[in-house]
C-alpha cells in the first residue's frame, strides 16, 4: 500500500475515505497492528494537515479526523511495537504538523504498555523481598530508595561529620558562602546513596535516559528490568513548583519500567531564597516545603509519587 499511494493526493484521499467510519469497511482498522497503523498515519499525515469539523466538512477535514482517529488507535496499543512506531513517527519531518497529536499520544501509549506490561512478582521474588534481599518489582525498589534517602537525609542534617558542607561554596576559613550548583549537589548525593544501595544490588546512575530522549537527573535500577527515576531542584529553581507534574511525572514516570513510580528530591538550602509558591508564599522550613508539594498530588498519585525534602541549610 505505501509504494501505491506515496505521493500521490487523490490515492491518499482515496483510502482515507476507504477508512472513514461511515464507510462499510471502516470496521477493518479496528483489526490493524501498531506498524500499519503508523504506515497510515504516515502517508495521510504527510498529505493532510490538523483540522478540527466546523461548518462544512471537507474531504481534508474528515481525512484529518481519520489521522487523529488512527492516532489515538496507536496510543492504545500496550505493546513495544507501538512504541517503535511513535518514535519512528516523531522523527518524521515532514510529519511536522502533526507533532504535537504524536507526542501526546505517545505519552498515552507509554502508559499503555506500562499497565499492560505489569506482572504481578513471583514466589521467589516476594520472599527476597520480605528477607530484605531484593526488590521484587519497581514500588518495591521505590520504597527501598525513599528509606535509603531518608537515612541519608537524616545523616547529612545530624552527623558528627557535617555532611551539609558538600553542597556549599565554602569561602575563607571554611565558612559555607552559597549553595552549589544542581549538578554537583545531584553528584554528592548520589555518592554518598551509591554506596549504601551497592550492597543490596541496585544501581543508581546519573542522567537517567527515558522516552523521547528525555532524562531525569538520576535513576535507580535493579537489574535491567525495572528502575526508578529521581528529578531533583534546588529550592530557588524556578520551576520548582511545576517540575513535579511537567517533568517527573509528565516525562519519566510514564515509561512503563518504572511502575508509575517517581521520587521528586528538593534540596532545602534555608538562605531564604525559596521560590514562592503559586499562591504567593513562601516555605518557611523544610518539613512546609514537602507538605505543600505533597498537597498538589491526588490519592492515587501520592500512592507512587514521593516527595523529599533534604535539609542541607548551613549548621549553627
């Protein structure tokens, strides 16, 4: 069909009107696989351009409404196969027009796949699991990161060896002058988190790679089947009361190796420089700080979503 059609209008217009749900045939593409669809979305989406029906409806109105039909068709499909086929389409230029329908609709399917590819732990995994061996899927390895993190938390604040100072420019006489950068702050952190999770045989490494190429500051993975991502902003950044939705949860926690589990990590550096909140407001330590991001996530979401607040302010 693609070497048929490719290039030329009226063929194109043709199967789109082959397709159409008014058509008796129409009941067809509720049988195709994720890579003919994506042939489909292709050749019309190369020819056709988005349109919402209004008024009178075009023969390149209704073919757009087919694309945006096949589109969302795609984003159903719960396998890897129509996730090959979004990635092949997103890097099509000349389907330009239609980025924005791809890209949700692959964030859709993601999801998809996550849910359909979920598999309940066996015998032998729950039992490491209870015996603090391993985790046996990623909520486990997300419970275990959020204990680790704590401990570490806590040992940075109280320890005798005011741990604190590896996230501070430090001036004359050792005195801790302004915060340090994200990345070097994610680089002390995760040292210190490396080695306490290295026994147990979880990983964590810098810049976790996701869907579309996108990566969250650090990921903790057991093994090559499932893994967590962690964003992390320093109290200052400006988009630290969005980064939980737009990017943790809208760009990482989708992919389904996850789980739909995420840590969302802010350093609390107390100089008084807090972003405000939404409302206005300002944080006033750090347990505020976690309560209020913590409070713009649903039931459910709170169920795989964590929130942690390391206090890294300088010692009295």
């Amino acid at each position: 069909m693609e070497t048929s059609v490719s290039g030329d209008g009226d063929l194109l217009r043709e199967a789109a009107a082959f397709f159409c749900p008014g058509e008796r045939l129409s009941f067809l593409i509720d049988h195709l696989d994720a890579p003919t669809l994506q042939t489909l979305i292709a050749l019309m989406g190369r020819t056709f351009a988005p349109f919402e029906l209004d008024g009178v409806v075009t023969p390149a109105m209704e073919a757009s409404d087919q694309i945006q039909r096949l589109i969302r068709m795609l984003s159903a499909v719960g396998n890897a196969d129509a996730s090959r086929s979004f990635d092949h389409l997103l890097a099509d230029e000349a389907l330009f027009n239609w980025r924005f329908h791809l890209e949700q609709a692959s964030e859709r399917q993601l999801i998809a796949l996550r849910e359909a590819s979920y598999q309940h732990p066996d015998i032998e995994r729950v039992r490491q699991t209870l015996s603090n061996q391993a985790p046996a899927n990623a909520a486990d390895l997300a419970a275990l990161l959020v204990d680790t993190l704590g401990k570490l938390t806590r040992r940075i604040r109280t320890g005798n060896t005011d741990d604190w100072r590896q996230y501070w420019n430090e001036a004359a006489r050792g005195r801790a002058e302004t915060p340090k950068i994200e990345d070097h702050c994610r680089d002390a952190l995760l040292s210190d988190l490396k080695f306490l999770l290295k026994p147990i045989g979880v990983d964590a490494q810098p810049e976790g790679q996701y869907a579309n190429d996108r990566r969250s500051d650090f990921r903790v993975s057991y093994g090559a089947e499932f893994n967590v991502p962690v964003e992390i902003k320093k109290d200052q950044h400006r988009n630290l009361w969005s980064a939980l939705r737009d990017q943790l949860m809208a760009k990482y926690t989708i992919d389904p190796a996850t789980g739909g589990n995420g840590i969302y990590l802010v350093f609390w550096f107390g100089d008084g420089k807090v972003q405000s909140s939404l409302s206005g407001l300002r944080p006033s330590n750090p347990r505020e700080l976690r309560e209020w991001l913590e409070s713009s996530l649903t039931e459910d979401e709170r169920r795989r979503i964590s929130v942690l607040v390391v206090d890294v302010s300088r010692g009295s």
